[in-house]
C-alpha cells in the first residue's frame, strides 16, 4: 500500500570487460528469477537509451555525465521501487568511474573533472543502496574469439581491438582496486569467465 513503507529491492550492478559476458548472465538471471516467480527488471545500458545514442560526442565530459545521469536516475528510482523484486543496472555507476578514468588516461578530460565525478559517486548514500556489484572480466584474446570467431581476416572495430581491449582492461582493474581499497567491505564480486561456456 501505499501508506506503507516499500520493502526495498535487491539492486546489483553488472560492469567489466567487452564480450566478458555481461548480457549473456542478464538474461540468464532474469530468466531464473521470473521462473520462481519474482518480478525483475534489468535496466537497459546507458548507452541503448535513447536520449544518449542522440547526443554529440564533441564535449567527452559532458557526454559521459549524461550516462551517469541516466544510469542514477535508474539507481535512485530502484531504491524505493514498490514494483520489483530484483532490480539489476546493466552498466551503473562504477561503470561510470571506469569510463571516465579512461577519459582522463587519453587526455580527454582533466584529472580535477575526473576528481570532481568520483567524488560525487563515491560519497553518497546511493552507493549503498546497491546490494552487489558484478565484475566481469576475461582473457583479451577469448573476449576477442568471442566477438570475432574464428575468421582469419578480422577487421577490427574502434572498442573490439587488442590495443583498445588491452587499455580498457587496464582502466577497469586500476578503478576495481582503488574501489576495494576505499571501501574494502563494498559487496563488489570480480569473475573472471575467461574459461566458462
């Protein structure tokens, strides 16, 4: 009812590596819990919404901030949701601090804007409302087999390439340890699917 106060969801995160197998696992957990009869929502990638897939791109600080705008807006309406049992951010605000420490390590935005938005991510209440953030990893070479197959006359695309690959996974374990150093009790789970189906 609506006089009553709502039994909070569980709300988890998903982030981590491309092809590390963030959509594969979504569905699989969405699948799993409607059979036992939950309500579930998992909610769309920034980067599908399409708000975002419209904005330019000239201004990468500002482009990024319009991601964690959408992605907190999910964040703080699962947090006093009546409707879910389950809710799960694909992408969410450590996503974020990933993507904008990508940012500052290509010269993209500065080191204070970078400071400012983690600041503001880390500190607030909102980070623990969050039940368990999911970080998938895997070997470069399989999360390229994944995407590529194995065709020999790959062309690879601006995201899918070892160098970039390579680079994205170095930003995600540089945020992941910062992150379990700040707060060692955060429920933050780090699988590597490297060898799993």
């Amino acid at each position: 009812r609506k006089k009553e106060t709502p039994t909070p969801p569980i709300i988890s995160e998903f982030f981590g590596l491309h092809k590390a197998g963030k959509d594969t696992q979504l569905t699989e957990l969405d699948r799993w819990f409607k059979r036992q009869k939950f309500n579930v929502v998992i909610r769309q990638e920034s980067a599908e919404a399409e708000p975002i897939r419209a904005v330019p791109r000239q201004n990468p600080y500002a482009y990024e901030m319009r991601h964690f705008a959408y992605t907190f807006s999910n964040l703080l309406d699962a947090s006093s949701s009546r409707d879910f049992h389950l809710v799960v951010l694909n992408r969410g605000i450590i996503d974020t601090l990933c993507w904008l420490y990508r940012l500052k390590m290509r010269g993209e935005i500065t080191d204070s804007q970078n400071t400012a938005a983690k600041e503001f991510i880390l500190s607030g209440p909102w980070l623990l409302c969050v039940d368990a953030f999911f970080y998938l990893t895997c070997d470069i070479e399989e999360a390229l087999k994944r995407e590529y197959g194995n065709s020999t006359k790959v062309v690879y695309g601006s995201r899918m390439n070892p160098e970039e690959m390579k680079f994205m996974h170095n930003c995600l374990e540089t945020v992941y340890g910062e992150i379990r150093e700040r707060f060692p009790n955060l429920p933050v789970f780090k699988v590597d699917t490297t060898g799993l189906s």
